[in-house]
C-alpha cells in the first residue's frame, strides 16, 4: 500500500472521528438548549463531513480502502463522541439515590451543599429512602461517590434533566 493511500486514509479517518464526536456534542448543546454552541459544533461538524465525503466519492473506483476508513473513522468517532459527552460541563441531571442509610446519606450531601429531596419507600426487603439530587453533570458522579462512602449497597440512578422549573424567580 503506498504511503499517500495510507496517509489519505489516516486523514479520513480522523476526520470521521471528528465530525461524528462533534455531532453527538451537538447533539447535547441542542438538547441542553445551547443554541450557539449547536450551530458552531454543527458547522464545523458539516464543514468535516463534506471534505471526507468529497475524498472518498472522488477515489472510491481506485482506493475501496477509502470507503472502509471512512466507516471506521464514523464507528470510531461514535464512541469518541459518546466518551467526550460524559465530559461536557453543561447540562443538569438528577442522581435518584435508593438506601437503607437515608438519614446519614441525607445530611452528608447536605452538608456538601447539594439540595437533596428525600422520601421514604418500601424496597423488595423492606424500608428504604430514596434521595433526588438535582446537580450540574460535572458533580453527578461525585454524588454517586459519596453515595457510595456511606452505603456501598445503595442503589442509583442518573438521568439527565430536560426541563426543570425553580420556585426562585429568574435573575
């Protein structure tokens, strides 16, 4: 394999890796209501794609391996881009914590300043409490973390937050 093939496919292939990282970012940004930052990931996310696109429809009769690293670089890029998501700083998300050492789990997260909402259920064996925490993305494992310090058996969740509603009036 000559060395422009390999070169041209590497190119390809980190291409790939970045339009597709940048849609799922993009992706996030709308659903997280960053207008902006949707249309900057998706320019630069379009702007990517029709470059590789363009150099692989123009030598996909003689090179084939253009089109194999163009697919590789777009699997490669979804996994990148769900990788990078995790570490995106915007977005809320709510940690439903479900113990059997409420009480202590409910004033350590206090105390670390977290607002926490705790009710009182019954589980498979017998009493629990379950904890919501609305948090930033970037702090949500760390209230796993702790979660976890206190009650290693504890159960949890994290979702994201689409939408949420304050009873603190706007700024």
């Amino acid at each position: 394999m000559p060395w422009d093939m390999i070169v041209g496919c590497i190119v390809i292939i980190l291409a790939r890796i970045g339009d597709v990282s940048l849609g799922t970012m993009r992706t996030v940004a709308v659903v997280s209501g960053h207008r902006g930052l949707a249309w900057l990931f998706g320019l630069l996310e379009m702007t990517i794609w029709v470059f590789a696109v363009s150099a692989v429809i123009s030598h996909i009769r003689t090179e084939p391996t253009y089109g194999l690293a163009f697919a590789f670089g777009a699997a490669t890029g979804n996994y990148v881009g769900v990788t990078l998501q995790r570490w995106l700083p915007f977005g809320e998300q709510v940690v439903r914590i479900f113990t059997r050492e409420g009480a202590v789990l409910f004033e350590r997260l206090r105390a670390d300043g977290y607002g926490v909402t705790k009710f009182t259920g019954e589980g498979r064996d017998g009493p629990v409490t379950m904890l919501f925490v609305q948090a930033r993305r970037a702090r949500a494992r760390h209230i796993a973390r702790i979660a976890r310090e206190v009650d290693p058996r504890c159960f949890y969740t994290i979702d994201d937050i689409r939408a949420a509603n304050s009873a603190e009036p706007a700024a």
